[in-house]
C-alpha cells in the first residue's frame, strides 16, 4: 500500500472493505492528520538504526510511518480482528511484527530479549486513553532497555504527567512519572485529527527515560507508599493525610520526621519536591 492510511479516504476505504466497527471499550480511535503523524515521528528521532515498540497499532496509520524511518517495529495488538487489516495495510514492510496480546500482561522483559536487540528501545505510540496510566507506568516501573516514551495521551493525563508542586494538576501520577523519567509535553492534538472524533482533546507527550532514577532512594515502596498517602487526601495537611495512613507512625513520630526534613508539617502534599518526598522516605526507612 503506496497510500498513506492516514487519509481520512483511504481510512474509510479500509474500514469498509473489512466491515470494520470501532469497539469503544478499546478506546479505538485512527489518527487522520499526516502532520501530526509526521510530527510525533521526528519529534521521537526516530532513525535507521533504531527499534521501536508500538501499543495499540490500529489499522497500521502511524506503524506505517514508523516502518519508513526505523530499522525494526515491534506492534502490540489486543484486537484480533485487526490482525488481517495490519496483514494487507502493512505488506510492503518487512521490518514489522505484530504481536497480538494485552500489554498489561505481557512478559515485556522476555519480548525485549526475544524481539529487539541490545540497543535501548523507543517505544511510539497513539495510546488507548482508558488504560494510557497503566501502560506507561508499566513500561517505567519495569525498567526495561527504553531510551524514550513518545505517546499520544489525554490532554488532562499529559498534564498530569508534567506538572510541577504547587500546581492544581500536580500529584502522585507526576511525582512517579518524573521519578523515572523527564516529562514533556510537545505537541497538542485536537480532537478533530480522529476518526472517531473522541469527547477530549489530546496531547503527545515524551519521556526521556533515565539511566537510573535521578534522585536514589533507599526504599522505592515506601517513597510511593508515602506519595499515595500525601495526595489521598489532599485538603488535609502533609501530617494529618501522613497519620491516617497505613505507615504505622504515631502522630508524633511523624512530626519529628517531618521537622528533621525541614518539612512544615502543615503543608500538604502538592507542594513537596520529589527530592523533599525522597528524604522524609529515606529518614522513616532508617527509623
């Protein structure tokens, strides 16, 4: 297929030609705008050498200009109804594979090993927004061989993800996704480039995976043990949302901490830095 599929004809060609019906509970929606495909794929430096990870492939609109940049693609596909469409949209290439399965329950260290190389991997992809957290959380927690994450998120999600202390959208999502990676947003995507037209705008975002995460911590469940428990309760102070948590401190205890950090105890959550967050983990861990 010399045609680029992100034509809002060529889509419609192929969705009709396969009776094709979009599952709503898969979050399906097909970008329709080249620019923002060609976008997302220079903003990802996406070069020969390279290998890349797709999620959530669709009809094959941005793995067919992922095959044209990189040296290999790697596609995670749920639905098994589109297996036979990425067949025929994606033939010309020879640098794909399409793995059918949930991403949430693949073995990615094994498919690492068994799929790409020894190089540090990009994963690309236009996500299913019902389950974007879940996805990107786990390609971070698993420390597996990434370079960078380059998705297509909710806008509110990418906020989220980005935000600093202090901001309203600022939280536990923010504190984990910037532990492990430097966060951006690069480009904003109006609801308009789908088909369907979702109820949300949307925005790519990118990770630049660190080698190891900027700030080390002594104990990693108890740091977002501590995260959870500050913005569980959000209008409550740090000491309070702190004491009616699971980490088994007295009140007192917890002050004391919080003092030795040069924490105010009567600030909540939202404000702290996650190097702040990382020291009261590492005193409570040495307690």
């Amino acid at each position: 297929m010399n045609n680029r599929i992100y034509s809002p004809a060529i889509t419609k060609e192929i969705i009709n030609k396969h009776k094709f019906k979009f599952s709503k509970s898969l979050g399906q929606n097909f970008l329709i705008d080249g620019n923002i495909i060609d976008s997302i794929c220079t903003k990802a430096e996406i070069k020969t050498e390279d290998e890349v990870l797709e999620v959530g492939p669709g009809i094959g609109t941005l793995t067919q200009e992922l095959c044209k940049r990189a040296g290999k693609v790697i596609a995670i596909e749920l639905d098994k109804g589109l297996l036979p469409i990425l067949d025929e949209t994606l033939a010309e290439y020879k640098n794909v594979e399409i793995v059918q399965g949930d991403v949430l329950k693949i073995d990615l260290h094994s498919l690492f090993k068994d799929k790409f190389s020894q190089g540090r991997i990009k994963v690309v992809a236009n996500l299913p927004y019902y389950i974007t957290t879940p996805i990107v959380m786990k390609f971070l927690e698993e420390r597996l061989n990434i370079d960078k994450i380059v998705v297509m998120v909710q806008k509110e999600v990418a906020q989220r993800m980005t935000a600093s202390p202090g901001n309203k959208d600022y939280g536990a999502l923010s504190v984990a996704v910037q532990y492990y990676s430097q966060a951006d947003i690069i480009l904003d995507v109006p609801s308009s480039v789908f088909m369907p037209r979702p109820n949300v705008d949307s925005a790519v975002i990118m990770l630049n995976v660190y080698d190891k995460p900027r700030i080390e911590v002594k104990n990693e469940k108890l740091l977002f043990s501590i995260v959870k428990a500050a913005f569980g309760k959000r209008r409550k102070t740090l000491l309070n949302a702190l004491s009616s948590s699971n980490l088994n401190m007295t009140k007192d205890s917890l002050k004391k901490a919080l003092n030795m950090c040069n924490i105010d105890p009567v600030r909540r959550g939202e404000t702290l830095t996650i190097k702040e967050f990382v020291a009261l983990s590492d005193y409570i861990h040495e307690l």
